[in-house]
C-alpha cells in the first residue's frame, strides 16, 4: 500500500510538472497512463481543470465551450475505465 501511494504521488507531481513545461497532449497521455494504473484516479479531473486554465481558448466549433481538456479527460476516464473491465490480464 505505501509504494502504491508513493508512486501515485509522484505521477500527480509529474504530470503537475508536465502540465507547466510540456504540450497539453503529453500531459494528456501521462494522465491516460495514471487513470489506467489506478483505480478511482479522480486526480485526473482536477488535472483536466488546471489544464484549461493553462491551454483553454474558446472554439467556434465547440459552441464557445471553453473547457475542452476537461472534457477530453472526463471521456478518457469514462472509456479507459471500460477498457480496463474487459480486459483479462487487468
């Protein structure tokens, strides 16, 4: 339990970290990666909101909705924790 929490620290600060310096889509992918290895990774929404604090621009094509990672995040979570159900070596 202790290692397991350790390294669920140390993905939160280094997807913090990536969020700062890296593109939005590697962020993206590191957060994919924590919600697969965890289970109940709700860090991941609060994840999505700073990254649309730092990446969020308005779209015409999203009727103005202004929170697209948000969005993203909320999908990944919802299919990845479908995935992770069916499969067997899970």
């Amino acid at each position: 339990m202790g290692t397991d929490i350790k390294t669920r620290i140390i993905l939160d600060i280094f997807i913090l970290f990536s969020i700062a310096v890296f593109p939005w889509w590697f962020s993206l992918i590191l957060i994919i990666v924590g919600i697969f290895k965890f289970n109940d990774f709700y860090e991941a929404f609060v994840f999505g909101i700073i990254m649309d604090s730092f990446f969020g621009v308005q779209r015409k094509f999203f009727m103005n909705f202004e929170c697209i990672s948000f969005l993203f995040v909320l999908i990944s979570f919802f299919f990845v924790t479908q995935i992770k159900k069916r499969l067997r070596i899970y």
